[in-house]
C-alpha cells in the first residue's frame, strides 16, 4: 500500500491575539501538555458547541442542554 498524503485536514491561518491571552493560552496549555495549537483547537470546538444563538437556545450543536 502507498502512502497517500491527506490534504485539507487542517487549514493554516493566523490571528492577532492580545499578548496577555497569549499568555495565559500558554500556559494553560503547558499546564496541560497541550501544544498551543491542540488547546486552542480545543477552546475554538468547545466555544461553538457551547454558543447560543437564536437557533439553537436551548441546546448546542451537538443537541446537547446548554
């Protein structure tokens, strides 16, 4: 079996970020033996999963009670 290279799993972007949530992002991230970019990843899916807009008020994106 050859080895085929995945595209387009992960997008590379960048973002300016205040340098004191820098960090405080590090070092929780440290804290938790977490590359920045997992805790941010992390932090980003938690923060969609969690937000209420008005669709969705009552239960987040996985259909789960907020």
């Amino acid at each position: 079996m050859k080895f085929k290279p995945k595209s387009g799993e992960k997008e590379i972007i960048s973002f300016r970020i205040p340098k004191v949530l820098l960090s405080e992002v590090d070092l929780v991230a440290n804290k938790n033996s977490l590359s920045r970019n997992e805790f941010m990843i992390q932090c980003l899916e938690y923060a969609l999963d969690n937000i209420e807009t008005e669709e969705n008020s009552t239960t987040g994106k996985n259909g789960q009670e907020t």
